[in-house]
C-alpha cells in the first residue's frame, strides 16, 4: 500500500495541476474577453463596407485593418460558434466602440445600411488639388474647388487637426512655399460619405484611414531616420516615379542611396509639380529642369520641400523598408520600347548615359 507520504505528495501534485488549470482558464477567458471588447471609446466613426461575395475571412481581415477588431482570429471564431456569418452586403457605419459582438449583429442588419453614400475614390497618385475638385463635383459644386484647398491650406485649421492627429505636426505644414499643406496625408482609398457631410468630416474621414496606416507601421516610422514628413515626401516622389508596386522599393534605395552620397535627386516628377498649374504634358518635366521651385530637386539638395502628391501605402512601404542591397544610384524607365515601363538601374553615371542612349532617352 502506498504509505500516506506518497498519497499526500500527488494529492499535492494533483492540487497543483488543477490550479495551474483553472488560471490557465482564467486567463484564457480574460483574453478572449478582451479580443472581443471594443477598440475605442466610441470617439472615431468609419463608413465600413462588405462587397458583395465577401467571405467571413475577407470581411474579418476588413474589420481588423480597419481598427474595429483587436484579433481577427478570436473573431471569426465567435463568429462561428455564435452563428453570426450571414453578413448584409452594402456600407454601414460603425464606431470603435463597438464591441465585436454588436459589430457581427450590426452588419447582418439590412436595416443598418447607409443610405445614398456618396462614392470618393482617391486612387495613388492623385493631386490634392484634383481630389479637391472630385469632392466638388461630387457634391454638386456644394463647396467649390478653391473652398476646400483655402480649408487644407488654413494653419489655423491644421492646428486643430494636429490636436486630434499624431502624425500631423504643425510646423512642417506651416510653410507658404507649399502648394496644398496637407498634400501627403489624403491617403488613398474608397471612400463612403454622407451627403451632408462638412469639409471637416471628409477630410478627416481621409485622414483617419492615414491613421489606420501610420499605427500599423509605427514601429518602422520611429525606426526611420526621417521624420514622418520627409517618409511622406520621400514617398509621394516615389509613387510618381514607379510604374509597378515591384520597382518601389529599388527606386526607394536609390534615393536613399543618393542622399547618403550627398548626391541630388535629380527626379524630373518633382519639375512636375513644380510646374503645377502649367503641367501638362509628361514631357514638359523632362525638358523644364530650371524652373525655379524649392521643389525642384534638380536645382536643391536633398528632399523636396513637402509631398508632391498622395502616395498609397506600397510607396510609404517602400520608403520605410527601401532595397539598397545593389547601391544603385540610378534608374531609367524605357518608356519608349516596353509598354509597361521598366526600369533599368545603373550603379554609374557612365552606365546610366549608356542605358539612356540605348532606350532614346534624352539626358
């Protein structure tokens, strides 16, 4: 027989497991508990919207790029046991809030739905300005292209923003050599919005998807020796240059490669947007590298002095994680021999001239 010794030692043992099972438990349920409780306190509304054919997998992801989840995993998951599946496609708005629950009820609920949601579509690349005049058109001239840059150009309006905003810092906008000041920041993407929505609200409803981006890479925004304007800047410049998404992240080590050597740009898309309002053609920025802007990289060290138009997350990934790998210091697109425009990097000028020579480029 076991002597009581023996007996107490795996009652002990037993006690043990049982309670390392139960906090085990514990601090199961507390987790799940949190990863199906709110992201906010209900401050930030986001126009949310569910395609057509959507799966449960598409819509989690969605709701987790947008900041309205905390764990897409525990989320589909609930959703799963608790039958909530059968979502309503259309555009809904929801708040950060919202506890997953009420968001998963909420998206079933046809009678949630926005109704005569204006569309904005903000593709990469756009011009503050040429944003500004689709916000016009299409709210039917309600604010006028000029009314809704004087608002994206007022400083005292940007403080405001800044208030509300950690990525806006006030004393990089406030300069009056800049074409548009929150040119950079109206980050791309489809956008849902109310009829009787003010400037305020869909600029800001721009700037939150900014946020959703910027706290997503925050760590490699602190890591960057750049500040946040100058990663914007140096983005925008890249978003211009580079044809596909794959070229970004060479044509990002290249500028990159160019500072370190004290070298300038030398970017014609910069001459575009020094021209501005005379741009017409792609080819004036070819042929205008004089024209005298603090733009204008061929006549100025270093980055041009504010974005020269809304970049798109790849190009602000390319910036944040550029390939310098190859020390590339140049780069040439063949514009005229390949549709798609690929680009062919050189280490030396000497390369560089040869290359151009050879795809009917003019230096």
């Amino acid at each position: 027989m076991p002597t009581r010794r023996k007996v107490n030692s795996v009652r002990v043992v037993l006690l043990v497991v049982v309670c390392i099972l139960i906090i085990a438990g514990l601090a199961g349920v507390f987790v799940v508990k949190k990863d199906l409780s709110s992201t906010g306190n209900g401050d930030k509304n986001i126009v949310f919207t569910i395609e057509s054919g959507d799966t449960l997998d598409q819509v989690v992801e969605n709701l987790e790029n947008e900041n309205l989840i905390s764990n897409a995993t525990v989320t589909k998951l609930y959703a799963k046991a608790s039958h909530n599946t059968n979502f309503v496609a259309g555009t809904f708005e929801l708040n950060d809030g919202m506890s997953v629950k009420e968001i998963l009820s909420y998206i079933q609920d046809s009678t949630k739905l926005k109704k005569d949601a204006l569309v904005l579509k903000v593709p990469e690349g756009k011009w503050a300005k040429e944003i500004a005049a689709e916000i016009s058109n299409l709210y039917d001239g309600k604010f006028s292209s000029e009314e809704i840059l004087n608002q994206w150009n007022d400083i005292s309006y940007i403080q405001k923003l800044a208030k509300d905003y950690s990525f806006i810092h006030v004393d990089d906008l406030n300069n009056s050599n800049y074409k548009v000041k929150l040119e950079g920041y109206l980050f791309p993407d489809t956008y849902y919005l109310g009829k009787e929505d003010s400037i305020d609200e869909i600029t800001r409803i721009m700037l939150d998807r900014f946020e959703v981006m910027y706290k997503e890479n925050k760590e490699a925004f602190d890591k960057s020796a750049l500040s946040i304007h100058q990663i914007v800047s140096l983005a925008s410049v890249v978003q211009f240059e580079a044809s596909e998404p794959d070229d970004m992240a060479k044509i990002a080590g290249v500028f990159y490669n160019r500072l370190e050597q004290n070298m300038k740009l030398q970017s014609s898309v910069t001459v575009c947007y020094a021209l501005y309002d005379d741009f017409k053609d792609p080819k004036d920025c070819e042929t205008n590298p004089e024209i005298d802007s603090p733009y204008n990289t061929y006549l100025h060290e270093g980055l041009p002095i504010g974005p020269i138009l809304n970049p798109g997350e790849e190009a602000i990934q390319a910036v944040l994680n550029p390939d310098r790998k190859d020390g590339y210091l140049f780069f040439a697109a063949d514009i005229y021999h390949k549709k798609n425009g690929e680009i062919v990097y050189s280490k030396t000028y000497e390369e560089h001239q040869q290359i151009c020579e050879e795809l009917g480029l003019n230096l």
